[in-house]
C-alpha cells in the first residue's frame, strides 16, 4: 500500500514538471516554424485569426464529451473575462509577439520573453496569488531567481561578443539579407515582443482567475480561441482591407505553421497551462519559458541559419540559474504546504480521537 502511495505521489509531484516542460518544447517549434513562415510572407495577423479557429475546431469535441458533466454556467461575468483573455492573449499578445519577430529573429524574439516570468511574479504578488515570505530563504530565491532571469534575457540580447562560426548556419545568403534588414528595426522589434510580454502575463493572470470561479480547462480552451479566433479576424481584416492575397493559404510551410501553432500551442498548451495553473499558480508555469530560449537558440541555428555568439550563450547560462532559483522556491512552497495540510489532518484525527475516548 505504501508502495503503490509513493508512486502515485511520485508522478503527482512529475507530473506538472513534465507537462511545462513538453509544453516549451512545442512554444519553441512554434518560433521556429512562425519565423520560417513569415520570412515567406505569411501575414502574421490571419496567421493568428487561422491558428485559433483550428484551436477550437479541434478541441471542441472534447471538451463536449469530457467537460459534459462538470461544464459551469456561462454567466456574463465570465463570458467578459474570456473576452478579455482573448484579447490579452491571442490578440495582443501574439500579434505583437510575431510582428516583432518579423523585425528580429526567432532566437531574439523567444529570448525577450523571458520577462513573462518577471511581469507574472509581479502580477501574481500584487493580486495575491503568489506568496512571497522576503523574509525566508525560499522567498528571496524566487524574488532574485525572477531578477536574474531578466538579467539572463538581457545579457542574450544585448550582449554580442565574439560569434561561433557554426558551419550548418553558413551559406544562406538569403537569410542573411533578411537579417541585415532586420538589424535596422531591432529597436521597434524589442519594443513589441516586451509589450507583447506585458500582455502575456496579463493573460496568464487572468486565467488563472478564471479557472477558479469556472474550473473546465477545455471547455474554457475552446471559449478563449473562439473569441480569440474571432477577435483577431477583425484585427486582420482592418490591418489587411484590400489585400485579400493575405488570407489564401498554400500548401507549404504556411499551412503547416497553422495547423502546428493552432493544434500545439493555442489548443493544448491553453488547456495543460490551465490545468497545471489549477496546481500551481501561473507563476510556476511562466517559470519554464527559459527553457525555449535556449531550444530556440539551438534549432534556430540549424534551421533559420542564425547565428550565435558569446552574449547568447552566456545569457543563456544565467537564464537556467535564475529558472533553478524561482522553482526551488517554489518546490520550498509547496512542501511546506503539504507539511502544513498534513498537520490539519493529523490534528483533525487526534481530535477524533479524543472525542471518541471521552464517549467511552
């Protein structure tokens, strides 16, 4: 019996761990194949209108047959939020994030991100949704773990040194070119994947707000990429009026980019994120985002040609120090946690206890 209960807290306590970790790894294909797409001329604003209506195409169905019995009234209050959501997410968020991506690259782009952790600690401290004992070891480790992650995203960034010459990321003289012309609006692409950030943690706040007062992650998956999907189809057709090429969609790189981003990254990453929320707070979530700035970094060198040099690598490195930091904090958290509701059920069970032996 005692076998069978410390697996079961085994992969409890793996589970959530598991799920970020395979969740970055799709937020990085996303990066890869989005930045490939728009080097093709994609329009990142019907890319992101496509990508939330297969987001909920698909997931629909099963939340219809999962969420059947635990689905909670669709009252106005939450209805607002999820109009909300989708606009801090889907809307804001991506389409700052991929326009200025179009502006740098995808390595640059990812590596910006990792302010999320940052904003979302901040957020989550103010709304109470994160404790914080500044006081204690666990609580200064993820206050200055969130400072050297953003200290790591920086260095990534503005940072350069000496470049590796990697011989897969020579010889695209395309892409080069295409670098060079981004070089000159690195400024304004910064600009907009840090707002993009700011949005982004915004949307993970509020999700996790929500799931609390309406607890059916796909049920509420499928309510944010419809509104999603519909919010930003008439951010397209403002954006793109009289340019009705944009919204045709070949078959290549740009139709699977769609389905990818739609069927991984909108659909289940909404619905794992959300569930692990339920756990853990979305600062824990936010916490793995690190993680796809270096697969970024590596797989973009491969693929998109692009090149790495001393800052990144370095940055990178101070990235995953600040990452240990904040999730041993909060692995610190959540044993005292544990300890502490183990504590209610012992004293619960001595009172029975007593109580039983007075009767006798």
């Amino acid at each position: 019996m005692s076998m069978e209960y410390s697996k079961t807290q085994l992969y409890n306590e793996v589970k959530p761990y598991f799920l970020v970790i395979i969740m970055q790894f799709g937020y990085a294909g996303m990066s890869i194949i989005g930045k490939y797409a728009l080097n093709k001329g994609m329009s990142e604003h019907v890319f992101i209108a496509y990508q939330h209506a297969i987001a909920a195409v698909v997931i629909a169905p099963f939340a219809i047959v999962l969420d059947r019995k635990r689905t909670p009234k669709l009252t106005f209050c939450v209805f607002a939020k999820v109009a909300l959501i989708a606009l801090l997410g889907p809307v804001i968020n991506q389409n700052l994030f991929y326009t200025g991506m179009k502006y740098t690259t995808a390595s640059f782009a990812r590596a910006m991100c990792n302010v999320i952790p940052a904003f979302s600690f901040a957020m989550a401290w103010i709304l109470g949704l994160e404790k914080v004992y500044l006081r204690r070891l666990r609580g200064e480790a993820k206050v200055f773990g969130t400072m050297v992650t953003v200290v790591g995203a920086l260095l990534m960034t503005l940072v350069k040194g000496p470049m590796f010459n990697l011989p897969w990321a020579n010889g695209n003289a395309h892409q080069e070119s295409t670098n060079a012309a981004n070089k000159q609006d690195i400024t304004k692409g910064a600009l907009m994947i840090l707002a993009s950030s700011l949005s982004g943690s915004g949307f993970f706040i509020l999700q996790a707000i929500t799931l609390k007062t309406y607890p059916a992650e796909l049920s509420l998956t499928v309510l944010i990429c419809l509104m999603g999907s519909l919010e930003s189809t008439i951010l397209a057709l403002a954006i793109e009026w009289g340019n009705p090429t944009a919204w045709s969609i070949h078959f290549d790189i740009t139709l699977l980019a769609t389905i990818y981003s739609g069927l991984i990254c909108s659909g289940f990453a909404f619905y794992i994120q959300g569930g692990v929320m339920k756990e853990r707070g979305p600062v824990f979530v936010t916490a793995f985002s690190p993680l796809s700035v270096v697969l970024v970094m590596i797989i973009g060198s491969f693929i998109l040609s692009e090149t790495l040099n001393m800052g990144r690598v370095i940055g990178a490195v101070v990235i995953v120090v600040g990452l240990y930091l904040v999730l041993w904090g909060k692995s610190k958290d959540q044993l005292e946690s544990t300890s502490d509701s183990d504590k209610v059920v012992l004293t619960a069970q001595n009172m029975d206890t007593m109580n039983e032996r007075k009767t006798t």
